[in-house]
C-alpha cells in the first residue's frame, strides 16, 4: 500500500497527545481510514507522519479523537522554529478543567442553598467535564479503539450518578482533568528540553557579499557562503574557519564546561558561542542540515523505535485495559450474588476498581524514561538511536575501540625535540622553515608545535621534496635536510648516541625524523599520534564499571604496544578489516555483550557486528549516520557516560513500573476492603503518571559526570 503512487506524504503536528495511548489511538483510527499508510505518531515530539490519498479526511478523524491537528513544515529543522509550544494555561485543556472547576463550586453553593437539589446539581457540573470525555471514547470506539481511558472514566462517573453519588462523580471528573492537565505540562516539558537545542541557533548571520557585510536570515545560509562571526556571538552555522583564532564555548551543546580554542580550518557548530575574537567562516552545511538540526531530527526519530520493555508494555497494556474492565463488572456483581452483599457498595467498589485500573501511567513508564534519556544524551553529544540501542548499551560488558582517531587524536604530534648542536629552539626553527608551505601531517606537527614555542616561522627557499626520504631547501644562507632516519644516515654519519636516541624514541611508537644543517646532524624531532587527553580516564571509567576495554589496531605491534602501555589497555595490532570482525565475533561467542567504537568510516563489519556500534566523530555526516549510536564530540570518557545513561535510564524504567503498578495494587486492596472510594482512587491513577512522568525527567540532568 505504501508503494501505491497516489498517496502523498504528510507531516502534522497533533497536539493535547500526553502518553502513548494518545498516539496509540491515534494511530488504530487512521488505520481504518482508506487510503492511508505508513502512519507514525510520536508523542514526544507531537508529529504525524504518514501517506494518505485525502489529508481533509485525516485531519477530521484526528479532530474527532479530542486533539489539535496542523501541517508542520517539510525538512526537520524548520518545524521547531515554527512551533511554539502554547503555554499550559491557554490550552483547550486547561480551559475545560478551569470551567469543570468553577461548575463543581457552583454546584456546591447551590446545593447548600437548594436542599433537596444536590443530586440534579452535582450531575450537571459532572457533565460540563464528562461529556467531551464521552465524546471522545464514543469517537475511539468508532475508531476500533473501545477499551480507552476515557471509556473506563466515562463508565465510573455514569454509574456512580446511577448509584447515587453524584458530588462524588463529579470531583471523580474534575480530578481526572486535572491530572490530564498536569500530563500534558510535564510531557510539554520533556518535549522542550530538546526543542531548545533549535532555540541556539540564532535567527540572523552576516555574510559576505559584493565586498561587503549583509545580515541575512541564519536559514537561508548556502553550503559555501563565507560569513563573519563577531566576539560574543553564536555560531549560525556549521563551517570551516577561514580566518582568524577564538575560544569557542561549545557548552550550550556539548556540556563542555572549558571553551575550546579554535584556528584555521578547524570545524565549528551552529549554535556555539565565539567568545573573543571575530572568525570568517565558510558554510558546511545549510540549516536543515547543520549538527545540531540533525540531532533533534535523528533523536525523534530514535523516539519512534520502541525497546524491547516498551513493546512488551505495549502488548501488556492492550490485555490489561478490557481485564480491568471484566475485574471491574465481577467486583461489581459476584459479592452480591453469590453472598448477598449490598448491591450500592459493590457496584460503587467495581467502579473505584475501573478507576484504580486505567493504564495511563504504566503505559507513559517506559517511553517517558526512554524520550527523557535520549534527549538528555543528545544534549550532551551522546546521540543514541532508538531505546533497543539505550537498553543494550546498559548491558554491555566489552568495548572493543580502533586506535588512529578514537583513542587518539587522529594526527601527529611532536613528542620530543633533541638538539645535537644549537638549541632545541634552533632545531624547531630551521625544521619548521622546511615544512612551513607543506601539507604533510608531519610538517603541519612541526609548524604547530614552532608556532606554540613562539617562533616566527620562515619558509626556506628552493624547497624540494625527496620522495620516500625526506625535504631539502636553504634557510639563511645554510643548505638543510630534514627525513628518516635511513636517508639521513646515507648523508650525514651520526654520532652513536643519536643512533641509541633513535632506537629509543622508535621503541616508543613514535617516527622520528633527523635534521641536517650543512650536512652535520642538528637534531632529531619526534611525533606520535598522541591519546586523547581524556583517553586514560575514559578507559579507567569503564574498568571502574566492570566493563573490559579492549584497542584494535592496523598499526605495527611497536607502536600500538606504546599506546595501549600508556593507557594500560590490551592491545591488538597488524589487524585487518576482516581481523577486527573475527575478535569482534569471538568476543560475543564467549559471551560478552560488545561494543564497538571506531570512526564509522572503516572497519564499517566490525561495527555493524557489535551488539552495540558507536561512531566517534566531530558532527560529521558519517558519525551522524552511522552506526548505532554516536560520540559526537570525541571524547572516550563520552563512551563511558553514554553506558551510564543507559543504566540510569533502565533503573527509572523499573521505578516507572514499581510506581506505576505499586500504587494500583495497594488502591485495590483498599478499595476492595472499603477504606477508600472513587476520588482517591482516580487520584492514585493521576498522581502515579505525574510521578513517573516526573521521575523520567530526572534523567534529563542524568549524563553530567560518570
């Protein structure tokens, strides 16, 4: 049906959805209208999406089911500044339960006044809240989804007029509005938690045009345009620097307390704070696709795949709705006749008990954590795709990690500088002349560790690459050489303490190249690609969680045994694609739950066989999009944090369920025995799906420290 080329795409925004059910019900409706497919309803982020041959027909079955419906623009990143989230107290609901309110008061004045007249006034302020609520059930069961909240509702408040109590009926429909109320402002909540990341971006940019400055609108940036981004402003787009050096705040995105200082060609995000110095930057990616639109778009979409628990409930939830209905009617009628108890209290206890059994906080449980997690991660650079991810990730027991990149930073560094005449300064200088027009990671190594010393780099003259072996050129009226060690040693005879330094900075990992200064050794200069700054923390973490970590490497042994003895990891080394898949493999047949962290580049089998597949990247496409979950901002104790949000996220689950299922059991038992009736018993229901609605946004301050 999804294939058929008549049905058109459409994406709504529905609003009044507060737990699952709502969409649930949503969803079962649509189904039964024809020419619709592909339907998704998501109740954390209040969309609709599916194909349909006539979106009038659509939008009236949505309007019917009780809630707000209205097109949300194509593409993403627009939606959330189009949407604004109405605040609590001008919503239909709130307007409904304020007017029940004032009803049941007025019913309550009256009654005092009119002896004799409390019945017909109580039932009519009941009716002012219960008949939209009938509405909408009556619309649920046309729609194929009879067993609703409002069903149980509307059945407890008629039968308790039918019996009788009818100022109790009525406070029983006046505390349901208000718990639907309290609902949808804590799901608002959750739901602008991650809205607001969209609220960084900032509205306006300022481009470079005709030579020029125009202030333009931040959405209609194009991948190429050159902008100037002022001290103190926020980044409007993601890009390269041109020009120009500042400390970038990336704390309203990544959680990083310290700015991180940022040059030419380094990569900035929309969003971030350029704190002291004005940068010319060349757009990367156009606002729908800029990292952090990308985020919020791939975390709803993380919200539409349900895990395991939250199926199972699912599943739960659609026997357990008619149950209570049946427990309800045998609770109602058994005493009665088969041991002559008085119908009035039976009945009223079977109607307490339908109360006592609506679903909505068991069924909000697990979604509310699983949205509150995935949306506390995103906030912290800890993209995570899909609650089946956030679940598996808290099980993990082995992380296998590449070397180049994810353990490192991914390019050299100098390590040492050993001057064998002159100073160590002299060395930097006249190396740093040869390299200073090179793109070789190397000599950019070398050009940034002389820039970060304070010395002026002067290129040399008449520079010439020796293919394999090194470069050559003359500095100040002197001839230079600057390669390996082999090339070198063919030129120039070194002394044999050189020879040993060699040998022991070669035994560290590290490539070492030797400088010649009118064919004499000058000096050697040695670079590595160094560990992250966080590795050795980030590995300990995971130690400290009884996870074993575990480096994949295609390096040589020495090298990677020098990296993993400095981290004091187990090492793995000469591997290759196929190698990395196979350790991958045996890691799972003993029985370990694996994670594997690499750059979502290669090693693209070894990552998709992992239980868990986790892209360490900066923002990019490729960490974005692959794999099963991302650290966008290349931290390894980010691996560590991501495991612990998992857990957080699986114990709130549990809570959810403990609460949710706790306190339905201890209302029925007091039900049953008559210490409680129908008011408590629809606040017990109300007040556990405020709790675990409120317990799952705990989680959104989760994820801060491991």
């Amino acid at each position: 049906m999804s294939a058929n080329p008549a049905l058109q795409p459409f994406r709504y925004r529905v609003s009044g959805m507060d737990c699952p059910s709502c969409a649930a019900k949503i969803e079962t409706a649509l189904k039964r209208v024809p020419g619709v497919a592909d339907i998704a309803v998501n109740t954390a982020t209040e969309t609709l999406r599916l194909r349909a041959a006539d979106a009038g027909e659509v939008e009236r079955v949505v309007r019917e089911l009780g809630y707000g419906i209205a097109p949300a623009h194509q593409g993403g990143h627009g939606d959330h500044h189009d949407h604004e989230e109405e605040p609590w107290w001008r919503t239909a609901k709130a307007r409904l339960t304020i007017l029940s309110g004032l009803a049941l008061l007025l019913a309550w004045g009256l009654a005092a006044a009119l002896p004799g007249y409390e019945g017909w006034l109580y039932t009519a302020a009941m009716l002012v809240g219960l008949v939209p609520i009938a509405r909408r059930a009556i619309s649920a069961a046309r729609a194929g989804a009879p067993f609703t909240i409002e069903t149980l509702m509307s059945i407890a408040a008629v039968g308790a007029v039918i019996i009788g109590e009818t100022e109790e009926a009525a406070i029983v429909v006046l505390l349901f509005l208000v718990g639907e109320l309290l609902e949808g402002v804590a799901a608002g909540r959750a739901r602008a938690s991650i809205r607001s990341l969209t609220a960084l971006v900032p509205k306006s940019a300022f481009i470079e045009r005709d030579a020029s400055l125009k202030e333009v609108a931040a959405n209609t940036l194009s991948v190429g345009d050159v902008i100037q981004v002022r001290p103190g402003d926020r980044i409007p787009a993601d890009g390269i620097i041109l020009s120009g050096e500042s400390a970038i705040d990336e704390a309203p995105v990544t959680g990083e307390s310290t700015p991180n200082r940022k040059g030419e060609g380094e990569t900035v995000f929309a969003g971030t704070v350029n704190t002291d110095a004005a940068l010319r930057v060349r757009v990367t990616a156009e606002a729908q696709d800029n990292t952090i639109a990308r985020v919020v778009r791939l975390v709803e979409e993380a919200q539409e795949a349900k895990a395991p628990t939250e199926r199972f409930i699912d599943r739960f939830s659609r026997v357990y709705t008619p149950a209570v209905l049946v427990v309800g009617a045998l609770v109602a009628v058994l005493p009665p006749l088969f041991a002559g108890e008085p119908w009035g209290e039976w009945v009223y206890k079977g109607l307490a008990v339908l109360l006592i059994g609506c679903p909505c906080a068991l069924v909000i449980s697990t979604p509310a954590a699983i949205a509150s997690g995935l949306s506390a991660g995103a906030r912290r650079g800890l993209l995570i795709k899909g609650g089946a991810v956030l679940e598996t990730l808290g099980k993990v027991t082995a992380v296998a990690l590449d070397k180049t990149g994810t353990l490192t930073e991914g390019r050299p560094r100098v390590t040492d500088v050993v001057a064998l005449q002159g100073s160590e300064r002299d060395v930097l200088e006249d190396a740093a002349a040869l390299d200073a027009t090179s793109s070789h990671p190397i000599a950019k190594a070398i050009v940034a560790r002389a820039g970060a010393e304070g010395i002026a780099v002067e290129p040399a003259i008449g520079v010439l690459a020796m293919g394999g072996k090194g470069v050559k050129g003359r500095f100040r009226r002197r001839g230079l050489f600057l390669g390996s060690f082999k090339a070198a040693a063919a030129m120039a005879a070194l002394p044999p303490d050189a020879e040993d330094r060699v040998g022991q900075l070669q035994a560290e990992g590290k490539t070492v190249s030797v400088l010649l200064v009118a064919d004499k050794p000058a000096g050697l200069i040695a670079v590595r690609d160094e560990p992250r700054e966080d590795a050795a923390a980030g590995l300990r973490a995971l130690k400290a969680r009884g996870i074993a970590p575990l480096m994949l490497t295609g390096d040589n042994a020495t090298t990677a045994a020098a990296i993993a003895g400095s981290l004091g990891i187990e090492a793995r080394a000469d591997l290759l694609p196929q190698d990395k898949l196979r350790i991958v493999n045996e890691l799972k047949g003993r029985g370990s739950v694996v994670a594997k962290v690499g750059d979502g580049i290669n090693d693209a089998p070894a990552l998709a066989a992992a239980d868990v597949g986790i892209a360490m990247g900066g923002g990019t496409d490729v960490a974005l999009e692959t794999a099963d979950a991302a650290v966008l901002h290349g931290r390894v104790l980010d691996i560590a944090r991501m495991i612990a949000l998992s857990k957080a996220t699986i114990t709130n689950i549990r809570q959810n369920i403990a609460v949710a299922l706790g306190l339905k059991a201890v209302f029925l038992v007091t039900t049953i025995i008559g210490i409680t009736g129908l008011w408590p018993a629809i606040l017990a229901d109300t007040g556990a799906t405020v709790l675990v609605t409120l317990n799952a946004m705990r989680l959104l301050g989760a994820g801060r420290s491991v």
